[in-house]
C-alpha cells in the first residue's frame, strides 16, 4: 500500500516516518520524499496512529488526490535542487510535464493556487536554502555550487542569493566565520 505524505521534504523527514513507522511495528517496503509504500494494507485506524505522531514533525498523512499531486511536484521540485548534478536535458517545465503527465500550465496553476507562491518562486527559495547549506559546511566552491544548482554562472546564483537573503553569498559566509571566532575566543 501507497500511503502519501504531506510537507515531507527532506532527508530527516525520512528519519521521523521510518521511527514512527518502527514504533508502531508496520513494516515498510519502501519510503521516499512524499511516499511510503508499506507491504500490508494499513487501517484506518493505524492511518490515525501516524497521523498523531508525524504531525508532531509537521507532516500529514494525505487523502485526497489533489494533496497527492502537490506532494508529487514538491518531490521532484526537490530531487532537481538536491539530488541532480548535472544540468538536466530537458527545461524544468518540461521535465515536470513529462513526469507528472500533466502540462505545465495546469501544474503551475494548481501549484500557484494551493501555495500562494509560483513553481519558479518554490525552486528558487529551495535552491538559495541549498546554497546556504553547501557555503555553511564549506561542502563546494561559489562556482561548483552554481553550476550543482543549476545557475549559469556564479553571479546570477549571487543575484538571487542577494535578493532572497539580503546577503551576498561571500558576505554570508563571512559571517559564519565571524560567528564561530568569536564562539572560539569565549
């Protein structure tokens, strides 16, 4: 059985369903970003049960096929940001497209409406929130992250860097090194 998952959007959000899932002895098949796939049906009332405990981690079980949808735009909004190296082949609406089997109009449109905040709004916030953790943890350079990110160069990932945190990345960075100086003189 397929169950979905509503805000799940990360590695540790994997961590919380497979603890909970332990916890309440159902055996998993598979989990992903946005889906569990457990080998027996689940009831009702165990539905509930993970309810009660993920949403403690601001998750949710979905019903409906529309929640279904938008978690399947959020997955793979997600797999682009963190989990594709090299630049794609097709453009990202097309990519979408293709996936969901839906065209992009209607996918942006529905997106739009449930958010309150456009496809292309999503990937840029989860992208700058990507760049903040590769220049935290030192993990690449200014350009291997722009070009892991997929920007064309390092200053257009400046630019949107800029406008979405009001900081430079090299500014950013700064202030991580100033922070943990001055924990290192205490």
């Amino acid at each position: 059985m397929v169950l979905y998952v509503k805000n799940m959007a990360c590695k540790s959000c994997k961590v919380v369903i497979k603890e909970v899932m332990a916890e309440l002895d159902i055996p998993m098949v598979k989990i992903e970003l946005g889906e569990i796939e457990t080998r027996n049906d689940i009831s009702n009332d165990e539905k509930k049960k993970i309810n009660v405990k993920i949403r403690k981690a601001g998750l949710e079980l979905l019903e409906s096929k529309e929640g279904r949808l938008l978690e399947k735009i959020r997955k793979i909004i997600f797999e682009y940001v963190y989990d594709s190296d090299e630049k794609p082949n097709l453009k990202f609406s097309a990519l979408l497209s293709s996936k969901l089997n839906h065209s992009y109009g209607y996918l942006s449109n529905y997106f739009s409406e449930i958010e309150a905040i456009s496809i292309e709004q999503y990937i840029i916030a989860l992208k700058i929130e990507r760049a903040k953790e590769m220049i935290l943890f030192n993990e690449f350079t200014l350009s291997e992250t722009a070009y892991k990110l997929h920007y064309s160069s390092v200053a257009h990932l400046s630019t949107q860097f800029k406008k979405i945190t009001g900081l430079t990345p090299t500014h950013f960075k700064n202030l991580k090194n100033i922070r943990r100086k001055t924990i290192q003189e205490l």
